[in-house]
C-alpha cells in the first residue's frame, strides 16, 4: 500500500492477483444513458428540428399558434431537457464511480447495448405516461389521428429495449468469457503451489 501526496491510497497488486478481484462493469450507466440520451434524441429532433409536438402542445390552455401558448411549451421543453441532462449527469457519475472501483471497462457491445435499451425504457414510459396516460402531447400533434404514431412510438421503444438487451447479453457473454480466461493461469498457478 502506498499513500500519495493527495490523500489516495494505492494498493498494488500483481498481475495475477487483479483479473480475480475485478468485478463485471455497472449496467447502471449505460441505461442512464440510454435514457438520457433518448430524451435529447426526442426532445431535439421532435421538439425542436420537425417540431411534431413539444411537452404541453396537446393541452388546450397552451396551444403552440399563440405567442403565450408557445412560451408555455418552450419552458416546458426547457425543463424536459434538464431532467434529460440529469440522466446523463447521473450516468457519467456512475460510470466513474466503476471505474474508481475497478471494475472491467465495459465492451462496446455490452455498453451500447445498454444504451439502447435504456432509450427505449425512456420510450415506453415517455409514451405510455405523456402520450396515453397525461394525454398532454402525441408523437404527431399536428394530424388528425395521432394514435397511429403512438403505437410506432411505442413499439419502437419496445424494439430498441429487445434489441437492445440482446446485443448487451452479447457483449456480457463475450466479456465473461475472457475474464474467466484471464482467470484460468492464476487459479494453475495456486494449484502449483
């Protein structure tokens, strides 16, 4: 053990002995992400660039033809991505907290795939919760039948949470295979001993 000048405390191990102490990497991060991330992907490209509905558009009181109705839907808009910014603040908090732990860096297949699935998980309830059960926007506020575009919404969300899942399983199965690899000469080495 060696203490730094800054307060840390280092503890060195060697090569042998890291591989059994690490731990798989968080799934936390990467679903904060992945819901973070999906509300900018819903709250820029819907909101801002197509402009298909913002948070409140489908309340009567805050229509977005009226100066007042579309100041009303901005901030709420602004508060949205605000609440978006804390996922992928918390997700970046976790993500550090791991690696302070040591644990194994995630592959790309096991972390975007959490990614995906963690925007979809942000679809399914941003849809069920806003579009069906608040009734406050649809996906399309500007056509008469919304219902169809929920349901895609919705079923998107449900896509990107299986597939999603499938590809992190994917990366989790290949990294649990090296570490048992990385495992294997120091579990000999005992034997030998």
């Amino acid at each position: 053990m060696l203490r730094t000048s800054g307060g840390y405390v280092l503890v060195m191990a060697s090569p042998t002995e890291l591989p059994s102490r690490r731990r798989m990497p968080s799934k936390t991060s990467g679903l904060l992400y992945g819901l973070g991330f999906g509300g900018f992907i819903d709250g820029i490209v819907l909101h801002q660039i197509l402009q298909w509905h913002h948070m409140v558009s489908h309340v009567g009181d805050y229509p977005t033809d009226t100066v007042a109705g579309l100041e009303v839907n901005t901030l709420a808009d602004g508060f949205f991505h605000v609440a978006t910014w804390f996922f992928v603040l918390a997700g970046s908090i976790t993500a550090l907290k791991a690696w302070r732990e040591g644990r194994f860096a995630p592959s790309w297949s096991f972390h975007f795939g959490l990614v995906l699935a963690g925007w979809g998980l942000f679809n399914l309830v941003e849809g069920i919760v806003d579009h069906h059960l608040l009734g406050v926007h649809h996906v399309r506020d500007d056509v008469g039948s919304p219902l169809s575009w929920d349901i895609a919404f919705l079923v998107f969300g449900a896509l990107l949470v299986v597939g999603g899942w499938l590809l992190h399983k994917r990366g989790l199965a290949t990294m649990e295979r090296r570490a048992s690899a990385m495992r294997a000469p120091e579990a000999a080495d005992r034997r030998m001993h």
